[in-house]
C-alpha cells in the first residue's frame, strides 16, 4: 500500500509534469488528434482532450474513495460488471463522452479546473487516517484496492496520459518530417 508521503509525492509530481507541458504546448499541438478514441467511431483524442480526461478521472476517482469512505458498498457503481473487459468497455464510453463535454473549455479553464480538482484530492487525502488510507474500497479494480491505492492511481494515471499525448506528438512530427 502507498504511503502518506508516497501519494502526497505523485501527485505533486505528476501535476507539476502536466501544468508544465501543457503550458507550454503550441496551441497547433494542443488540438490535432494524436490518439486514437478507445470507442469505435468516435473522434480520436488530442493534447486538449487528453487534459479535459484528466479532470474527470481526477473527479471520479475522488468520488469513489468518498463514497467507499461514507460506507458506500458499491463507490464504484460496478455493481453489474461481471469481468474487467466490461468494466474497461463502460469507462471508455464514459470517457467518450466527457472528452467531447470538454472541448468547448479552454487550455486555461481545463488546467484551473485539474489544479482545483488537484486540491480537493489533497484535502481527501490529508482528511484521511491512517487507518482509512488502508481501507479497502469495494470492487476495486485500481491499485492494491485501498483507499490509498485508489489515490495513487491518479497519479500514475495522469502520468501515463502524459506520455501518450508526448509520444502522439513526436510520433505525428516524425510523420510529418519524414
């Protein structure tokens, strides 16, 4: 299980990597696609949609570690997923969904809006004991299923999000060039 000071670093790092890059990513690197869309026919993703999926997952994970530590038996609202194949199909059309909410909002909105949902996770977490920091979040499917895993993923999360939308732009410039 992470610790305290583990989850308290990932997150500060991983913010820190994605307020940096995005901050000074070319507004024509912001908005082409990049990756493609884990649901058939739908838009493949850029920089910008990458970003506006950080701020929903930040939010979503959040939740269900509130909800597990309200006493919630299902945080996850899992209840009839039946394999992790069905749970990865119905968050990839959540995601769907919410990157095109997101495309309407700006650069600089999108990044408040993370660094807003950044300190809200901070306080979950410094709200958190010890002892619920490894509580075990019911049919979890994230880290070790902890309360504290759960939270850690959001950093790693975040940064391998941060490298798709690296790799998508170097994998686009290398085309271009070549």
């Amino acid at each position: 299980m992470p610790t305290r000071d583990d989850i308290l670093d990932q997150l500060s790092a991983t913010m820190a990597d994605i307020q940096a890059f995005y901050r000074d990513l070319a507004d024509e690197d912001l908005l082409q696609p990049i990756t493609q869309s884990a649901v058939e026919g739908e838009q493949d993703w850029s920089a910008k949609d990458h970003l506006a999926h950080l701020v929903q997952v930040e939010g979503m994970f959040r939740a269900v570690v509130e909800r597990a530590l309200a006493g919630d038996p299902d945080p996850a609202d899992m209840g009839d997923v039946t394999d992790d194949q069905e749970a990865i199909s119905r968050q990839n059309h959540i995601n769907a969904r919410t990157v095109v909410d997101g495309r309407v909002a700006s650069r600089d909105e999108l990044l408040r809006a993370l660094r807003e949902s950044r300190a809200q996770t901070l306080a979950v977490v410094d709200a958190c004991s010890d002892e619920q920091l490894g509580s075990l979040v019911p049919r979890s499917r994230w880290g070790d299923g902890s309360v504290a895993g759960v939270l850690s993923t959001v950093a790693g999360h975040h940064g391998r999000h941060l490298l798709q939308v690296q790799g998508g732009l170097e994998s686009r410039r290398v085309d271009q060039a070549g």
